[in-house]
C-alpha cells in the first residue's frame, strides 16, 4: 500500500522552471523593448520636430527675404519716378502723391509711403497728410539711417506703434542723395509686422512655436505669437545670438526662452543681405507631453498569465500597424509625384471627376489650370539636374501659396504643374488666382547663390463652357497653355471657341504639310527691290506661297510656324534655296548686272552642320556667284553671336554671300549683334514705314536707322512702300534701296522674268530717246 505522499501527483518542477524562466526572459525582453521603443520614439519625435523646425525656418527666411527685396525694388523705383517729380515743389506733390499711391496699391503689406526731406520734414504721402505736416527729424529711425555708412542698400529700423492704425510697423528707408552724394531726405515704407507674420501662422502646423524677426544688432522686428511689449527689450544675450556667433549663419540648437525660461528647439537662418535672423522654436514640453502621449504600452504586463498573450497581442498589433503604413506609404507614392510631394496626374484626375460631378449636381463654376515653367530645360542644362529639382519643390510651395486649401495642386511630369479650383462662385476667379501666380513668379527664386526669375506660362478652361468632362477639360486648359507660350510666355490665356477653332484649324494644316512637298502644292514668288531714286530693279526676294488641294490658300504666317514646330523647315528650306537660284539663273540681266536673290531662312536650318555645304553646292549646281545670293534672318529669331549657327554665317560671308537682318525695330536683340553678327544689309520692318507719313518719331527713327546702318557699312532697305510720298520721305532719310507694291507685287517666277524684260525695254527705250 502507497503512503498518502506518494499518491500524491508530482509537479513537473523542470519544465515549470523553464516556463518561468522563459516567462521572465519574455518580461525582460518585453521590458527592454518597450524601454528601447520609448527611447526610439522620443528621438524620432525630436528628429521630426528638429527636420520641421528647419524646413520652416528656411521657408519663414525665404518668404521674408523675398518680402524685403520687393520692398527695396519698389522703393528704388519710387526713387526713380522722382526724377519726374520733385516733391520740394509744391506744384509737384500732387503727382508724388499719385505715384506714392499707386505704388502702395501694388503692394498691400505696405502700412504707409513717405517722402521725406533731409531734415526730416514729410513732403509726400501715400495716405492724407493733415494740414498741419508732420516732422519726422527726431525719430530714431531717419536719424539712424541719415547717418549709416551703407548707402546703398534699404535701413530697417526698430518697429514703431502708428497711433492712427493702432498697430505695429517696420521702417523701411531708403536714402536720396543727389550728384554729389549729398543727403536729400529719404523714402519711408511703414511694413505692417501683422500682415508679415500672416505667412508665418499659415505655415507654421506645429503647437507652441514662437517665430521671431530680429535685426544683426538683437532689436526684435516682429513676432508670433505678438508680444507688442517684447520690442523695447534688447536680446544681444539670448542664446540663438550667442549660437551663431559660435557656430554659424544657420543652424539648430536647444536652449531656454527668454520670456518665460520652458526648454526650446530652436531653427535660425540669417537673412544676411538685410542684416536679419529669423528664428522658430517649438517648446520642448509640448513635445515630451506628445510623445508620452503615443506610448500605448500596457502597465499590467507583470500578470504572468496574461504575458503571452499581450505578447502576442503586441506582434499582431505591430505587424497590422507596419503594414498598414506600408500600404499608406505605397498609397501615396502611388498618388504623389516623389520630387515636390504634390498630387500626380493619377490623383488629380480623380479629383477632377469627384469635383465635376459635385459641379454639375450644384451647377456652380469649376476651373482647370495648366501651367509650364518657362525656359525650365535651360536651367537643368545650364545648373543641373538637381537645381531643376529645387526649382520644381519652390515652385510647388509657391504654387500651393496662391490657391485655397480646398483647391488641388498637381505635378504633371517635367516642369508641368495644373491646379483644379473647384466650386468657384465667379468663373472670372481663376483668372485673378492665375494673376497672383504670375506675380509671385516674377519674384527672384533663389537657388544656391543665384537668384533666377522663373516665369510661367498659364491656360485656363472652365466647366461647363470649355469641356464637358474631365478629358476635354484638360485638353483645352492645355491649348490654352501652349497658347500662352506661343504669344510669348510669362501670360494667362483662357479657352475660348476662337482657340478651338485654331486647334482644329491647326490640326488639318499639319496633316496637308507632311505631304505638301510630295504634292508640289509650294511655290516661289519674286517681289523686286528697286534703287530709290532711279527705280531700277537691284535685287528681288523670293517668298514662299502655298496652295494646299484641299484648304486652298494658306498665308506664309500661318503655316511657317507649324513647320518650324513640326521639323518640316529644313526640307521646305532647301527647296527654297534651290527653286529660288534655278530662276535666279535665268534672270536676265539689268544695266548689265545680275540681280541679287534674297531668301529667308530660319534658325533651325543655320544649327543645320551641313547648311554651308547645302548653299555653296546649289550656287554650284546653278552657277549662280555667291555675290548674288543673300539670306535674311528676322531680328527675332537672332541666335547668339558665338553659337555654332552665327559661325556658319561667317563662313558663307566668307565666301561671298550676302547676310540681311530682316524686320529691324520688331525683335529685342541687342544693338552689339549688328557689329557682332556678319550682316551687310538692314531691312527696315514695313511697320515704321506705314506710319512715317503721319509720325515724326516714325521719320525720326527712319532716319536713326538708316544712319546707323550706313555707320557700320551695311545697306539700308526700306520694306513695304505702297505710295510715292513714302518712297520720297525714304529716299530723303538716305533709304538707297526699296521695295513694296508702289512697285511690283510679288509675281510668280515667270511674271517676274517678263517684267524684269519689260523693265528693260522701257529703259533701253528711254535711253535711246535721250
């Protein structure tokens, strides 16, 4: 028989150790990486605060950097209106005034203009003056910047209470002096610090921060939140000064508040061309009490009998929660362009449809946007790649500056960007959005140390009138974009039924241009140029006319520009140049001298490496001198003298044939490029000539022009002469060679041939009556 003991049932001591102790080890590792999560999660919460610190400090600096430099511009052309107005003069302050007010119209942060004189006396305002006028000599701020030794940038001086406005400014003055240095007085702008500080509150998304504006000498400029009584104190000793001086311009640290001692993070950037630091701290309370927050760890994982399932609970929590940010991070990169952080094409398409269909259920105006960024390749070619990057994230921030919250703004791809603006109440809104985006982008974008001026180019279509869903919106907002580049860049150009009517119109010229040559649909027009005074043919240029089998005629100024942006001019060009020497050839001889040919050509053909070779082979061919030959370039298609076309142009002067500048006074190149480029005539644009009959500027210009092409040795040609007092007003100006319909519209090669023989004739017959 067993004793009770024995029939007792043994517990498994070992492996119940083993549970415990794996128990404990679980607890311990458990302990340990919640003690590392904690640790982790406090740096990451200190990392992201640091990396959001810094990335407002730069945007704060950049914004008031780019504020004080519009201010200095504006302030210095107010100094050079008044060179037209002397505001000494009482006869003068009322057009002062004026200017004074329109210039404060164009720039509303501006709390006040003043002209003041050198003691100080306000001579102009841009608010009403009482009668009484007020003396601004004993103010610090005209006395301080009277006696600076920087003349020639903008004084900023300590904020000032306005006890009209009741609210706070900045002095901005600009010293006068006149030819010889001496102090006339100075232009005051008022900066009102709360319509600064509105760019701040919009950006800045962190709780507790403190922005403020200092100038180099430690007087507070403005702050927010607003402390009025904060900008009497001096703060030379507070740390973000001691830092930089110990460390650099800009930079990052930790340090105490001077206002109420909490511990801060602290982001600074100098703004050194105005003598500024700007600085945004966040309180580093608010951010332990943030990050305690997030601990979710439970209290109770000393209950043995619940550790394995917490545990488990922990893994599954962390694997779900890991997983779900990795889809929301595949999400969004599916949906965002990587570059600006901007929605994609994906994501704004389907905004758009969610947004047209609320606009066609509430009937209310919906607006797309597509905007380019003008001359955006040469940036990448000329600074590189990452440059183009930077340019991309400014000019998406900028972007997102100019809209609402509720409106989207998207990157396309390269440096093509569209913005949707729903639920507008006037169609007419876009247009004043599209205004503040060309404003803003007019403003210098400082990349490194360059500043570059980036323009946009911006098309606009509206719902329900320019498409009626989300594919033919965006085909007329993008017309209407390429719209506004061709008229120039730097514009708004809206859809409208005349642009759809080009698109189309535009569409059928492509197709009939890609077989117009196969057809033989071109052909060559000669217009004669005659000597002024004798009217005896010299030259006759050769002008390219189409006549297309199914849209009949088309004008040179309509289908030369698509063929320029189809790559059709170098074929179209050398069959110019061909037929026009072919009939050159038999032209017969004037006075015993062959005319000369003219033919147009286009920049595209000069980049052409073998346009030298393709115009002394068909002198050749037709043995036709090279003296003969001359090629026109408009003045607005100028390359630049030392590109490798303006070298092939030196090489067929070299050999003999003539180069012309057509159309001079319509372009916007440089005077130098008539010394620098190898021309040897100037062709005056038939534009000056219409109107030298009824304008004495337009005579005096004539003139101008004419003697400074005889200056430099070129020969002047007078364009578009349509009756005898024009051709007597150009031969008077020295004009010596002419051309219009007073003489001979274009004709056809063989009309050409019987009139040059006519001409002949009737001067052989003249000849043999005298």
């Amino acid at each position: 028989m067993k004793t009770r003991d024995e029939r007792q049932p043994r517990l498994p001591g070992l492996p119940v150790l083993k549970l415990l102790l794996g128990g404990i080890v679980l607890v311990a590792l458990i302990v340990a990486l919640t003690a590392y999560e904690t640790y982790t999660r406090r740096e990451r919460a200190y990392a992201e605060v640091e990396r959001d610190l810094k990335l407002l400090a730069t945007a704060m600096s950049g914004y008031t950097a780019r504020t004080f430099q519009s201010l200095e511009l504006m302030l210095r052309n107010i100094e050079g209106d008044l060179h037209e107005f002397n505001p000494e003069r009482p006869q003068d302050r009322v057009g002062a005034t004026r200017m004074l007010r329109l210039r404060h119209a164009d720039f509303p942060m501006v709390a006040s203009l003043n002209i003041l004189g050198a003691q100080g006396e306000l001579l102009a305002a841009s608010i009403p003056i009482p009668e009484k006028r007020p003396h601004y000599g004993d103010r610090d701020y005209f006395r301080e910047a009277r006696a600076r030794s920087d003349k020639r940038r903008i004084y900023i001086g300590r904020p000032i209470f306005g006890r009209k406005s009741q609210r706070w400014a900045i002095p901005v003055i600009l010293n006068r002096h006149d030819a010889q240095g001496q102090f006339i007085g100075a232009i005051y702008a008022g900066l009102d610090i709360e319509k600064l500080t509105e760019y701040f509150r919009s950006t800045t998304n962190l709780t507790g921060t403190v922005t403020s504006l200092y100038r180099d000498d430690a007087r507070l400029l403005a702050r927010l939140p607003a402390l009025p009584e904060a900008f009497d104190k001096d703060y030379a000793e507070i740390n973000v000064f001691r830092e930089r001086q110990q460390r650099s311009a800009d930079g990052f640290y930790h340090g105490r508040d001077p206002g109420d001692a909490a511990p801060r993070s602290v982001a600074y950037r100098s703004i050194g061309e105005f003598g500024l630091l700007l600085s945004i701290s966040a309180n580093e309370e608010v951010i332990e009490n943030t990050w305690r927050q997030s601990l979710t760890l439970p209290l109770a994982i000393s209950f043995a009998g619940l550790l394995l399932c917490l545990t488990l609970l922990a893994v599954a929590l962390r694997q779900w929660r890991n997983q779900r940010d990795l889809q929301a991070r595949f999400a969004w990169q599916a949906n965002h362009d990587p570059a600006t952080a901007l929605p994609n094409r994906f994501l704004f398409e389907d905004r758009l449809q969610k947004a047209l269909h609320t606009a066609g259920r509430h009937r209310a105006p919906l607006a797309l946007m597509f905007i380019d960024l003008d001359n955006f390749k040469r940036i990448n070619d000329s600074l590189g790649h990452a440059a183009g990057d930077q340019v991309l994230r400014t000019a998406a921030v900028w972007l997102r500056t100019c809209v609402r919250e509720s409106d989207t703004v998207a990157r396309f791809g390269g440096d093509e960007f569209a913005i949707l603006l729903p639920e507008l109440m006037r169609e007419s809104d876009a247009g004043i959005v599209a205004g503040k985006i060309l404003q803003q982008f007019n403003t210098p974008m400082h990349i490194g140390e360059r500043a570059l001026t980036i323009t946009t180019s911006i098309g606009i279509a509206t719902y329900p009138a320019d498409g009626g869903d989300g594919t033919q919106l965006m085909a007329s907002a993008d017309a209407a974009m390429y719209k506004a580049k061709e008229a120039g860049r730097n514009l708004v150009c809206h859809f409208s039924q005349t642009l759809a009517e080009e698109i189309s119109r535009r569409l059928q010229l492509e197709t009939q241009l890609q077989e117009a040559l196969e057809r033989q649909e071109f052909a060559l027009v000669f217009q004669p140029v005659v000597d002024a005074g004798s009217g005896q043919p010299v030259a006759a240029e050769a002008l390219l006319r189409w006549h297309s089998a199914e849209l009949g005629k088309v004008g040179p100024d309509e289908f030369i520009p698509i063929a320029e942006s189809m790559g059709l001019i170098p074929a179209i060009g050398e069959y110019v140049l061909r037929e026009a020497c072919r009939e050159a050839a038999r032209w017969p001889a004037v006075a015993g001298r062959g005319l000369r040919l003219s033919v147009n050509v286009s920049t595209r053909q000069l980049e052409q490496p073998g346009f030298h070779n393709l115009v002394e082979r068909t002198l050749r061919e037709f043995s036709l001198p090279p003296e003969r030959l001359a090629l026109e370039i408009t003045e607005s298609l100028l390359v630049t003298p030392d590109s490798p076309a303006c070298h092939q142009l030196r090489s067929l002067r070299a050999l003999g044939v003539g180069i012309a500048i057509d159309d001079f006074g319509t372009g916007y190149s440089s005077l130098s490029y008539l010394s620098r480029f190898p021309f040897n005539s100037l062709k005056i644009d038939r534009s000056f000539v219409a109107r030298i009959e009824d304008s004495e500027p337009d005579r005096l210009l004539v003139r101008a022009v004419v003697a400074l092409a005889h200056g430099l040795g070129l020969q002047a040609v007078g364009e578009g002469v349509e009756n005898e007092n024009q051709r007597l007003l150009l031969r008077d100006s020295g004009c010596r060679w002419l051309q219009g319909y007073l003489f001979a519209r274009p004709l056809a090669a063989a009309q050409f041939t019987a009139w040059l023989s006519a001409w002949n004739g009737t001067a052989d017959a003249a000849r043999g009556t005298g």
